[in-house]
C-alpha cells in the first residue's frame, strides 16, 4: 500500500490510498448486494481480467475492507463479503451514484448494463423515514435482468435477480429509462404513460414503492 500512496497527510487522500485504484469500487459495488462467489464477482464485473479481479480483492483483504469465508454445507462455496470497515463505504458509494446519475447520457454501444448496477442509486433515492414499521419486496427489472430490494423495518436490502414474491414489480422498456427516472423520480409517471415503464403488484405495495423511492413527486 505503501509504494501507491499519494503522501498526503489527508483523510481523502487516504481514502483514495486505500479504495483509489481503477476497479476497486465497482468490486466494492458488487458486494454492496451481499457476499458473492468469485465467478458472480466476475460476471458483474464486465470488461475486468482474472489476475485484475484476484489482485483487488487482495487488496481489499489485506485493507480490511473485504472478507472471504467458506459457506455451510451443501453449498460449501468460498464467497467475498464486505466486512464492517467495507460496509462503511456505503454512503460514499451512494452519494457517488448521485453525482454521477448527472453525468449517465446515452448509453453507448459499447457500454454494458446489469440491472443490479443501480443498488447505489437505489440507496440514493430511497427514503428511510417512510420505511417504518413497513415490510415489502419489490423488484426492478429491464429485459430479463432483474434485482430486488426487500424493505424491513426501515432498512433496505438489496440482491441480484428475481425475487420469489414480489409485492411489487417495476419492468423498465430500457437502462435509459430507468437512468431517467434515476436522475428525476417525478419522470416516472411520464414513462409509465408512454409505457416505458410497467408497474404491477397491489395497490397499497404500489403505492408504497412509489412512496419509498420519491416516485410520487
């Protein structure tokens, strides 16, 4: 760590120190989800060599930031999870995605897309006041990609494809309509008239969602 260091004597320069090199904080995104094995951090992570992706979260490791443990039988997979330090990044990685829903324009031919990317801007949007005492599983998919976020006494949970009951389901027409909405939550209804966005579930789950991510606005 020592021999990348910038030498600053500043709290964000050792951060950037630790967490600054290209890859690190989409592996960090990644976990955001929950623990994942190495091929599942592979596929998320499109366009990262094997030697890149096992050279980060060694790095991770050794900073603390990431853990690797073995899962109970049957699984018995070894997975990478963040540990208590890495799951400190969370704000930062969610006012990231904040700044950053300004900078998405079009998306490129050769920029690739997985649903589960927009767990940090979830966070952003998500309103934990309105999330008490509240118990509800709703999932965003585009095409047949798909994420769910399961809300639980005020704290959001989030994980990569379907859920097995969703009391809502939000399907995006593409990635651009759900940056759009993403950036302005008061663009939903718009979509939604133009069927670039379905919403089906029960209406007090419905309504809830909407709630919840400042869709209502």
């Amino acid at each position: 760590m020592a021999s990348r260091s910038y030498g600053h004597y500043c709290a964000v320069a050792k951060t950037l120190d630790m967490v600054g090199e290209r890859w690190t904080l989409l592996v960090v995104r990644e976990l955001l989800d929950g623990p994942k094995r190495y091929v599942d951090l592979l596929g998320g992570l499109v366009g990262i060599s094997t030697d890149m992706l096992a050279a980060r979260l060694k790095t991770l490791e050794e900073a603390g930031i990431v853990s690797r443990r073995t899962l109970p039988a049957p699984a018995a997979s070894k997975v990478y999870e963040l540990t208590p330090l890495g799951l400190e990044l969370r704000p930062a990685m969610t006012e990231l995605a904040r700044f950053g829903l300004r900078l998405l324009g079009e998306q490129g031919d050769d920029d690739s897309f997985q649903v589960h990317w927009i767990t940090p801007s979830l966070w952003a949007m998500f309103q934990p006041e309105r999330a008490q005492a509240l118990s509800l599983t709703v999932e965003f998919r585009v095409g047949a990609d798909a994420m769910h976020a399961r809300v639980a006494d005020g704290a959001l949970h989030t994980r990569p494809g379907h859920a097995d009951a969703p009391d809502a389901v939000l399907t995006f027409a593409d990635a651009a309509t759900l940056t759009e909405i993403g950036r302005d939550p008061a663009a939903s209804p718009a979509a939604v008239a133009t069927g670039r966005l379905h919403v089906q579930g029960r209406p007090d789950a419905v309504q809830a969602t909407r709630e919840l991510f400042g869709l209502n606005r």
